[in-house]
C-alpha cells in the first residue's frame, strides 16, 4: 500500500472510523489511483476524521487537492489527485454505495 494511503488509514484509524475500505482503482478508472472509503458515526464525527487525513496528509507532505462536504458532514470528499478520500455518515453511505459501484476494483483493505 502507497504511504500517502498508509498515511490516510492510520488518520481515519486514530479517531476511530468505521468500516474503512481501501479499493484500488489503477486500471479501472482515470480519476484516481485509491479510493479510501470510511463512516463516521456522526455529522461531527466524520468532520473530525476529515480534520485528521487533511492534518496528517500535509504533515506528510500530501497536502489536499480539493476539499468538498465538510460543513454538511454527510459526504466529504478529499481529493489528493491519485487517491481520493471519501468519509461518510452511515446513512449516506448506505444510499451512495460506492463499494458495489466500484466492486470490481480489488480491495487492499477491509475493515468491518
């Protein structure tokens, strides 16, 4: 697993994110290489697992792209060109379903 992907799991690992799915997407898609996909529990939780990948990717020297969805909390998006972060809260995760959109690409991680 690339650090910069290493470095965005163990963010979303230190403030306790669930359901952390890691897909790579080299091959099947020209928008990024990695997608990382994690829940929150709440509004306020998954803008605090934002905080900690943006914090620790620029500590990295990984600074974000392109940053969408963190006031709304449901659905943020961080965008580092060749991996793509995406944090929900479990009811829009459940609706969006990127998972089953991107099932073909071969999963470098899988927590429950």
């Amino acid at each position: 697993m690339p650090a910069a992907v290493r470095c965005a799991v163990d963010a979303i690992e230190d403030r306790k994110g669930v359901r952390l799915i890691v897909l790579d997407l080299r091959g099947l898609s020209d928008a990024a290489d990695y997608f990382v996909i994690a829940s929150g529990t709440s509004d306020a939780h998954v803008r605090g697992l934002a905080d900690g990948v943006v914090k620790a990717m620029d500590a990295a020297g990984q600074p974000a792209h392109h940053v969408e969805g963190v006031q709304a909390g449901r659905w943020v998006l961080l965008d580092f060109v060749d991996l793509m972060v995406h944090l929900f809260h479990p009811e829009t995760r459940a609706f969006y379903q990127l998972e089953r959109l991107w099932q073909d690409a071969p999963t470098l991680l899988s927590e429950p």
